[in-house]
C-alpha cells in the first residue's frame, strides 16, 4: 500500500488479497488488481495477506464470522473439534495439519480446496492406517503414540495405566487424545546375566569371589510386566542370593570338588523363583572361583606336591619295568650264544655310529677284523660263574 498526495493505493497479486479498513474498520476485501481510494483524510488502510495454502488468525476468522457471515463462509474454513475429537486439514486434497480438540484454527479457501475431516478418538483407540497415511505422527502433537515392534519382541498396551492388549510385530499407532496411551517393548531373545564378582564365606570360614553367567529369557511379556518394574534386577539378585545359599553351606574342598552340583542347586533355585516373574532360564554356570592369596598359595603347594609324587610314582614303575625286562633278556642270552653274538653286533653297530675313524693293523700277532670282532665283546663261558 503507498500514499501519493491524496490517494490511496495498493496493488493485490493473484495469490494475495486485502484488507480495506476505514477508520481501523473493515470496510472491503480486496481481490487480486490495483486499486486506488481517493482519501484526502487519510482514513484508509489496506492490509495485504497471503491466501494461498495458509492460515489465517483463529481471531481474525472469528470476528469476521460474526460481522460479515457471508464473507467469512466464502473465504474461511474455520476447524473447532470438540472434546475427544480431532481434525485433519487436507489443503488441495494434501493432508497437512491434525487440529486437536478444543483449539481453533481457520484456513484461506479462497483459492485453495479445504477438506476438514472429524475423528472421534474417544470411540476409536487405534488410529486407523488411512489417517495414519496422511499424518506425521511425529508433529502430531502428542495426539498419536507410535512404535515399532520388531519381530523378536512383544509390545505390551497400556492405557491410562491399564495393561489392555498385547501387540505383535509391526508398526501400531493409537489416539492419546484424553487418555495416557504408553507403548512398552519386550525383548524375548535370550539375555546373558553376568553376576559379578561377589565375595562368600565358605562353611570352613574361607572367603571366595564367585562370578557366574546365566542366560534368561522372557517368556511371558504380560506377567513380566506386570510382576516386577525390571525383571533382569530382580533375576541378578535371586541368582546371588542362590550363589550364597550354595556355597555358604559347603567347605571349601566340597565346592571344588563339586562345581557342577553349585550349579545345579544355583539353576533351581532361581528357575522356581522366575516362573511367576514370566522369565526362564536357560543354562547357568560359575565362570570364575577367586580365592584369597594365601589359600590360593597353599592349595598350589598341595597341588605341586601332589604332581610330584604321582612323578615319582610312575619313575619308579618304569624304572621297575626296565630292570624286569633287562633281567628277562639276561635270562635269554643265557641259554642262547647265537642271540648273544646278534646283541653283540647291536652293540657294535651302536659303537661304529658313534666313531670316527677305525685303524686295523694286521701284524705281530694281529689277525685284522676278524680278532676285532672276536675279541672286542667276548663271554668266557669257563670264567662264568655257575657253569661247568
């Protein structure tokens, strides 16, 4: 809008329309072209609006329904859902915006086609998947609750604090207009539970560190939910408590003799416990037994002495077998030359690997190889004792 002496003028585009007001009342809606006022007083303003895809004040839309019906029928689409009722807005057949109950707002129609859908979300809790197409349920304003639930979970309705329905995998949106709608998620693969180090008394007084690993898994989402606030606290203090009961009734020397009974009274005690608590559980095993330095320093002298005997006690076998078996071939040689004459050739041959260089000297007396090997490993039958 420009002021030229005594004129008034102001130029309105197609997309565009204006407000002529004299003496700050409306008095013309303007359409798209120049228009031009003689006003030698200054008593006219045009105030020029965008009219296409957008909004107009709630306020604005109001006053001018009741001043000028007739206009605001033709140029306005004012939306007011009522208590439990929501709107979507589709401006040229795209929705656009959710108005929420009990709140106005009004859209330009003049150029743009409105269609105002009402949904009574006090009778439909799930949002059915035509509307949930149109609207983002992200800037629904708290109007719509979402998730996602994937295929090795369950989810789990609850309404106003209520647990009304268990949901299967997939994508679930619901109204939250005048209720408390919350989407919970259950994971029902196995979770592995690592119980960490705590330290025991033994029935012999000996304090121990025991770490355990156990596996669980929901198997029933809606008793889970509704028995414990976090069911995998409640499974590591049951474990510990079954770790103690374990192990605070036996000596030191019955736990490491029986590791694999700690582990069966630890898994039933907690298996009886989980059933109510919807969970169960899967394998459970001690990971790691800490003994205090000094009883861990005593037990590795026993185990060394322990290893040292055995040692002993196999040596003396083999050297019992050997000398048996020495005794057995004495015994052999005894009553057979020829076996004696083959032993003595072992021996020479043992000998020969071992030399470097042989000399044979066939004089004064000397009779070569054949009196090296007569001479070199001879039995005197006259000189052995016992035979005549």
């Amino acid at each position: 809008m420009s002021r030229l002496s005594f004129w008034t003028t102001a130029i309105v585009r197609d997309d565009e329309r204006g407000f002529l007001r004299r003496d700050g009342r409306f008095a013309k809606l303007l359409p798209p072209g120049r228009f031009t006022e003689f006003d030698p007083l200054g008593q006219s303003s045009v105030e020029i609006v965008k009219v296409v895809r957008t909004e107009i004040a709630p306020e604005t839309a109001l006053l001018f329904a009741r001043a000028e019906p007739d206009l605001a029928d033709e140029h306005f689409a004012i939306v007011r859902p009522g208590p439990g009722e929501v709107a979507i807005v589709s401006l040229d057949g795209e929705p656009k915006h959710l108005v929420l109950p009990n709140t106005t707002r009004a859209f330009w129609k003049t150029v743009t086609a409105v269609d105002v859908e009402l949904i009574d979300t006090t009778s439909e809790l799930r949002v059915e998947k035509r509307y949930l197409d149109k609207l983002d349920a992200t800037r629904a304003g708290g109007a719509i609750a979402t998730a996602v639930v994937d295929a090795h979970e369950a989810g789990l309705l609850f309404v106003d604090g209520v647990l009304t329905e268990r949901l299967g995998p997939g994508r679930h949106a619901f109204w939250s207009v005048g209720r408390n709608v919350r989407i919970a998620k259950v994971d029902l693969r196995p979770q592995p539970l690592e119980v960490t180090a705590q330290e025991i008394l033994t029935k012999d007084r000996v304090g121990i560190r025991v770490t355990l690993t156990a596996f669980t898994r929901i198997v029933d989402p809606e008793k889970a939910a509704l028995a414990s606030g976090d069911v995998n606290a409640t499974l590591y203090r049951l474990v510990q408590f079954a770790i103690r009961e374990a192990v605070a009734g036996r000596t030191l020397d019955e736990i490491l003799a029986a590791r694999h009974t700690v582990d069966g009274e630890v898994r039933a005690y907690v298996t009886n416990r989980a059933g109510p608590l919807g969970a169960e559980i899967g394998e459970i095993g001690v990971k790691d037994m800490i003994l205090p330095g000094d009883v861990r320093e005593l037990l590795n002298k026993v185990v060394e002495a322990e290893r040292l005997a055995k040692a002993n006690v196999i040596r003396r076998q083999e050297e019992t077998a050997a000398t048996r078996s020495l005794l057995n071939t004495a015994k052999l040689m005894e009553n057979n030359p020829l076996l004696l004459r083959l032993k003595e050739l072992e021996a020479l041959e043992k000998l020969v690997e071992k030399v470097g260089r042989i000399d044979l000297h066939a004089g004064n007396g000397a009779n070569g190889l054949d009196a090296l090997l007569s001479n070199l490993y001879r039995l005197s039958q006259d000189a052995a004792p016992g035979q005549s």
